[in-house]
C-alpha cells in the first residue's frame, strides 16, 4: 500500500509534524527528558506518558510538577508535543484538557487503550472501547475545553476476536471530531503479545478521513517499514522498541544504516542520567533510574553482577561511577 515517506511532514488539524515517526505514551516513562530524547534523535511529534484527568483537575502536586509540564528545551526541536489523558468523566476531561492547554500542549491525545486492570475497572482505558457512547462525549469535552485538536489511541478490541476499537475510531472522528487516530490492532487482553492484526489497521486507514498513527509490533527497524507498508498507515508509533534505543527513531527516517556504537550507548544513558537528576533531584532519580538501566546496559552486553549493581545502586553517583568504569571499556571495544 502506498504512503508517503515517512521523512515528510504530515499535519493533524493544523498541527503541523515535520515528519511521520512519534514516540508512544510510554505510561510512567514518557516524561518531558524521554520526550527531549526522542526528539533529539528525529522524533516528529512526542506524546507523554498517560495523565490522569481526574489528578489534573483536582491540581495533584505532584501530577502539576511531574507530569504535566514541558521543558524550554523540547521546543528547540521541531514537532508538537501532545499531553496524553485518560478518564472516563466528560466534564473532569474538559477541566483537565483546559489545563493541559495553558501548560502549552499542542495537542490533547486520549487514552481509549489502556489494558490495565485499575484503569479499566473505573470506566478508563480500554473499557470506553464498550462505551462509545461516553467515549464520543469525553472527546468531544476535550476539544471544547482545550481549544486544541483531539487525537485518541485506542485498540482493536477489549478480547481476541473483537473489533469494536475499529467502530469506535469510526464514532470518534464522526461524532467527535477527533483529528487523528493512533490504532493498536492488538486487543486489550492480550496487551503486547501475539501478532497484530495489520489487515485491520490498513481497513481501518481506507475508511477514516484522518491520519491514522500505527502503534504495536514495531520492535525494529524492518519491522517498522513492513508495518507500514502493509497498512499505509499516516505514521507509525515506536514505543518498547525505543527503550533504550533512541537510535531507532533515525533509523526507521533513513538518517542512519548503522546500530550505535558502545561509546554512544555510553554517552546517552550518561545523558539521561544528568536529566533525570535535573527532573527529580539526584535522590529520586537514582531509584526512578532503575528501570532505565537494564534497556543501556543490555545493549552494552555487561555481566549479570555488573547490572544488579545498577540496579541496587544506592545513589545516582555511585551509577555514574560504575558508568564510567564503563566507559574505557567502550573505547577499547571500539579502537
């Protein structure tokens, strides 16, 4: 199927991206640092990690401080940045998407997707997929409060077999107006397991007159453009397969052939270090850094004792020490 390269612009109510490839709401990870990096490595458009609109309306502290913000250096790269909420009351969704707005979102995503079982249980996520009716008012009061184009990520379904995410994403762009859709043909039972279903992300393509963002299986570079290709999808989502691997970002726009070299892998986890001590203070990042660890130092291919101790660092300065015993050993693996 036929599309545009993936290294041209594309616009989603006007919202012009000055290419085809977003980085994912990656939920608890997608903070403004992991934003910035995207970006840094060629990133069109970045969503943030899912907010809760009920945290926002009610001006949580640490959802105010935390999450919905943008730092001045993500606007020294091109591309819309998109606040991404989840909730399932129409009037909360409005107090929060006015919110996100005057934080400076160019965009309010929704989160009609979310496989987990707290969210889910109040009305949220993936359990609108069966309410479309509630569905098409939360994103209709998100547009009104905001101001700003609405895009919603949702699934094929909430169990194998089921295609309501398709009828809905029809309803939402109909009856809502929503500008965009980013599809995961996936179903919500099985979350990141077992083969998308490509066939009825492409379907979903020729029937809506909206971009529509693919999301799910893109792992890799050729897994990337073979999804792509088969769908004729408007742009592609990478997520887990950026954990990690910012490098992959260029890699799918053609702007590199090569994976990174150890001294670059090096290099960018001491980057994110240094941002996340800048996010949350040298305490709280040397625990919220734990899980970054494993996605760098895989790639670097250390030993098992050398990864539990990053991960049981008691402080940010005792990992940077450990990175840069790291980091003569990456220059001699790369003379």
């Amino acid at each position: 199927m036929s599309a545009p390269p993936l290294t041209e612009p594309f616009s989603i109510a006007g919202v012009e991206a000055p290419n085809r490839v977003v980085l994912a709401p990656l939920a608890g990870i997608g903070n403004w640092f992991v934003r910035l990096q995207a970006k840094r490595f060629g990133a069109g458009l970045t969503v943030s990690e899912m907010i809760s609109s009920f945290a926002i309306h009610h001006r949580n502290e640490k959802t105010m401080r935390d999450l919905l913000m943008i730092h001045p250096s993500e606007r020294d790269y091109p591309g819309p940045i998109a606040f991404q909420l989840f909730g399932q009351d129409p009037e909360v969704m409005r107090s929060a998407a006015a919110t996100a707005a005057e934080q400076g979102a160019d965009i309010i995503d929704l989160n009609m997707g979310c496989p987990v079982p707290k969210v889910m249980k109040n009305g949220a996520g993936a359990a609108l997929i069966s309410d479309p009716a509630v569905a098409v008012e939360i994103a209709r009061a998100a547009g009104e409060g905001s101001g700003l184009p609405v895009t919603v990520k949702l699934r094929s379904g909430q169990k194998n077999g089921e295609a309501d995410g398709f009828q809905l994403a029809l309803r939402l762009v109909d009856e809502a107006g929503v500008a965009a859709i980013a599809f995961h043909p996936r179903s919500a039972q099985v979350k990141h397991k077992g083969s998308p279903d490509y066939e009825l992300a492409a379907k979903l393509v020729e029937e809506l007159p909206v971009p529509v963002i693919l999301s799910g299986g893109m792992s890799d570079t050729d897994a990337t453009l073979a999804a792509r290709e088969q769908t004729g999808a408007a742009a592609v989502m990478l997520a887990r397969g950026a954990l990690g691997n910012p490098w992959l970002f260029e890699r799918v726009l053609g702007l590199r052939e090569t994976a990174p070299e150890r001294e670059e892998i090096v290099a960018e986890l001491g980057w994110v270090m240094d941002r996340a001590s800048e996010h949350l203070g040298d305490d709280r990042a040397g625990r919220y850094l734990r899980t970054f660890y494993p996605w760098y130092l895989d790639r670097l291919e250390v030993d098992k004792p050398t990864l539990i101790a990053f991960q049981q660092s008691e402080s940010l300065d005792e990992a940077r020490e450990m990175l840069a015993d790291l980091a003569p050993l990456a220059a001699v693996a790369n003379p």
